[in-house]
C-alpha cells in the first residue's frame, strides 16, 4: 500500500485504482509532509541555533525575521502606495461623477497600477534583468514568432 496523506495518517489499501472505496485512516503518522509545509513558520531546529545563524542586523519579530532591507521594502511600498490609495480614490469618484462615462475601458487605475510597479521596483532594485533581447529584436525583423 502506498501512502496518500501521510500526515493526515490516510492509507491506501489497493493499487489497482479499480475501486473508488480504498481509502481508510491509518493509526501511522508520518509528520514529513507537515515539516516541509511548515518549515518556513516553525523550522525544525530550535530557534537557538538559527540565533547564531542570523546576521549582525537581522532581528526577530513576532512574525518572523527582519532586515534592513525588509524594512526598507516595506517603508517604500507605503510610502508609494500613499499616492496610489490617492489616484485609485479619485479615479472611483471621476467614474461615480460622470456615471462610468468617463475612461470607458478603466485605463487610469491599470496606468496608477503600473507606476506603482515600477517605482516600486526601481527604488528598491527589483527591476528584471532582460537577457537575449538581441535575439528577440532579430527574429522581429526576421517576421517569425520569438516564442
């Protein structure tokens, strides 16, 4: 028999998948799956080892670990996304306004979004690297399909 949910100690008991009545629980309780799940909020080393692990700026939160960096991304998103919270409102009152006459295709909210993006993304060093555009301007003008 194989196992289907080892951590919620559900069993196989046929592998001939002919039946669909072959499942019952099983006292065996395997905590692999719910260790690779949850590692991220409760490692399986103590949080003593992991002290020695961190950084001199790194510290510990109630939610988890922080460093500057993380700081610095999240004073940057609120403080950009002031703006935003700003445009997206004023673009709800030009609609209720004008009765959705206005921007028919909701182009300004998409736009706000985008400038929300990318300044996000260049204050805080998260822009893409494009790699083989060179290729991809050769096959344009070849006329074939880059993908």
């Amino acid at each position: 028999s194989t196992s289907l949910f080892p951590a919620l100690g559900i069993m196989k008991i046929s592998d001939n998948g002919m039946s669909t009545n072959h499942y019952k629980t099983n006292s065996v309780k395997s905590t692999t799956a719910v260790k690779a799940s949850s590692s991220a909020l409760s490692p399986t080393y103590g949080d003593d080892e992991k002290e020695e692990k961190l950084d001199f700026f790194t510290f510990k939160t109630p939610y988890g670990y922080i460093n500057p960096y993380g700081i610095y991304y999240i004073l940057t998103s609120i403080l950009c996304g002031i703006p935003c919270y700003f445009a997206f409102t004023f673009c709800q009152f030009l609609y209720k306004i004008t009765n959705n006459k206005f921007d028919k295709m909701k182009r300004l909210p998409t736009f706000f979004s985008h400038c929300w993006v990318i300044s996000m993304m260049r204050l805080t060093g998260n822009f893409p690297k494009v790699e083989g555009y060179e290729n991809f301007q050769k096959s344009n003008k070849e006329g074939r399909a880059a993908m």
